[in-house]
C-alpha cells in the first residue's frame, strides 16, 4: 500500500518536472508531430523514471558482502501508538486515492460507452471510403472521428464534406485515437494532479493542428477551411474520446494555420528533456549513497513476504520478495520503518548500523500482534 501510493507520488512529481518546461518553450512551435511525441514520451517517462536507480549497478560492481546484524538495540522500536496512526494514516490517503482514481475511470468508461452508442444511432447510411467508416447522421452533429469510424451530419457533409472528411481522415492516419486512449489511462492513475489534465489539452490541440495542417498539405483552401470551422463551432459538445472537427480552440487552430513555420534551429529545445533525467538522477544519487539490504522475518524466523520498507522522510520505499529480501539505497541520517499487517512495526536509525563500503546488511525481525 505504501509502496504503490509512493511511486504514484513520484510518478506525478516526474510529470510535473519534465512537462512544466515544454509548455513554457515548445507550446506554440508548428512541429505538431514531434511535439505530440514528446508530450508521450513523458508520460511514459514519467512512470519509468521512478524505477532508475543508478547506484543499483554501481553496487553491484564494486562491493563486498559484509556481516549480517542479528541483533538490534531495543530503543530503536517505537511505540506502538505511533505504528498505529502511521498506519492508519496510509490507509485513509490510499482509500482517498482509490474513491478518485474509481470516478474517474468510471467516467471515462461510461463516455466511451455512449460514443460507441451514439456512432450508429440514427444514421442515414454508411459508407467505406479509404478504410474508414463514414456514419452520416440526419440530426445536427459536431462532426467526429474515433478509431476508424467518422460521424458527419448529412448537412455538414453535403456543404463542407471534403474538408471535414480529409481532417478526420488525418486523425485516424495518425492513430490519435490511440493517445487519448493512453492519457485516459494516465489521468485515471495520476487524477490529483493537475498537470496530466493540462497536458490532455494541450495534447487535444496539438491533435487538431497536426490534422489541419495536413489537410491545408493536401491543397484545401485555407479560406475555405477556416470558415468551415466556423460554421460547425456552434454544433455542440462532443465526447473525451473522440477528435472532433471544431471545438472551443477555434481560434487557436486558426492563428497556427496562419503562424510562419518554425525554424529549424528550434529543434534543440527538444533535448530539455536529457538534462533534466540526468539532473534528477544526479539529486536522487547525492541523496542515496547508502545501500541497505536484509531479510524481515517473523519471531520463528520465517520469512515475511510483502512486508513494507519505507523511508518516510523522503517518501519512498520497497517491498521484501518472495525470499523476504529486500534493497534499497537510502541516505546515512534517514530512518528505514518496517511493517506489515498483524506485525508491530519497528523503526531502525541506520545512523546507528555498522556499515561497509557503502553497504548496510540489516536483518530485521517483526512480531506478531497479540
């Protein structure tokens, strides 16, 4: 529990760090594809960089085995009110986590089911054109495209077909339905923090100025284009998951289509992304240059699996596996807490613990509650 509720907390702070500076620079630069890579990349990123640990290989490498330590002072185990309202405390942050993380998926799940309801209700016909699946509707409707299916009204298809159809058709040639699937799935995981919402718009723009623009490379009239954006603005609200013609960034669309390109020389901005992952491992490094290692078990030396290491001044930790082992890299002053259900948990001061070439050995057994 602990575990799981510390990597998700990284997870949002390595979020934060790596998009807060694209929207600052690469917001309004016309590379739509690269820019629409990189706000991938880092959600990716954002849930693979927790994982890094640098010093892991150097350990590896280049230390020795030391003794293990039996035995621990007595007054390193802290009293038993305190496990209790620690414990307690992950309890309620993980049951406020679950309650948001569930209505935001059953949100998501429940417009994904009526856009898959809606696509064919009250259609006219439908064609195959190209791969796709063109439902034209007799109501009025915000013209939409998700996988390979396009929605069009039989209004806005016999005045500004050509030019709706090639903008949905960009969206399925670029798989955009792809990413919203993808951010749907990290805005369920990371829903507290408001920057994956931010980022959802952003990537929603960039979506529709990728497909613009491929629809202007295709020799649309630009004219022609803006004022069929005009005149469906007013056809009202779509779903999440689908890539709509028009929406509230009308205006956006059409100052990107208008912008002068960027210049080549922009495109080093795109590195950013290097330093700041060698700059966060460098802080995690000067921060952990301890390793500890050991095996929690019970008072009859069997094994704990699962039991919770947690360094909870700088809120991280891990798990012992199925051999009740476990590593990891900690900072000299910090304090490792142990725990696991029906056991009395224990705090240990590595302060205090004999250490060797950077490396603590500390096995540590847990009590049953009575």
């Amino acid at each position: 529990m602990e575990n799981i509720l510390i990597y998700i907390a990284q997870c949002a702070i390595w979020l934060g760090i790596l998009y807060l500076p694209f929207r600052w620079m690469l917001r309004k630069e016309t590379y739509f594809r690269a820019n629409r890579y990189t706000l991938l990349a880092i959600t990716i990123l954002a849930f693979l960089l927790p994982w890094i640990n640098i010093h892991w290989v150097a350990f590896q490498l280049g230390y020795e085995e030391t003794s293990v330590i039996t035995t621990l002072p007595q007054d390193f185990i802290p009293s038993n009110d305190t496990n209790t309202s620690t414990f307690n405390g992950w309890k309620i942050i993980f049951a406020i986590y679950l309650l948001g993380a569930s209505i935001c998926f059953l949100y998501k799940l429940t417009d994904l089911i009526r856009l898959l309801h809606f696509i064919p209700k009250g259609c006219l016909w439908v064609h195959q054109e190209n791969g796709n699946h063109i439902y034209c509707h007799a109501h009025s409707v915000m013209p939409f495209s998700w996988m390979n299916k396009i929605v069009i009204s039989e209004e806005d298809y016999q005045r500004n077909g050509e030019e709706i159809l090639m903008h949905e058709h960009a969206h399925i040639v670029c798989g955009h339905s792809w990413d919203v699937l993808w951010l749907s799935m990290v805005e369920v995981i990371l829903w507290f923090n408001p920057l994956i919402w931010m980022l959802s718009k952003d990537m929603d723009a960039i979506h529709e100025y990728e497909a613009d623009y491929m629809v202007l490379q295709h020799g649309a009239d630009p004219t022609n284009y803006q004022l069929s954006l005009i005149e469906t603005v007013t056809k009202g609200h779509g779903y999440s998951f689908s890539n709509h013609f028009t929406n509230s960034q009308v205006k956006q669309r059409i100052t990107m289509m208008t912008r002068q390109a960027s210049s080549h020389k922009m495109q080093w901005k795109y590195l950013y992304l290097l330093p700041l992952i060698l700059l966060g491992m460098s802080v995690y490094a000067q921060k952990y240059p301890v390793m500890v290692q050991g095996k929690v078990t019970d008072e009859n030396g069997q094994e704990i699996i699962t039991a919770s290491v947690i360094i909870p001044q700088a809120f991280t930790g891990t798990i012992t596996n199925s051999d009740g082992n476990y590593l990891l890299h900690t900072g000299r002053e910090d304090i490792l807490h142990f725990g696991m259900p029906g056991y009395e948990s224990r705090s240990i001061a590595l302060k205090d613990c004999p250490m060797k070439n950077g490396r603590i050995i500390l096995n540590v057994q847990l009590t049953t509650i009575k």
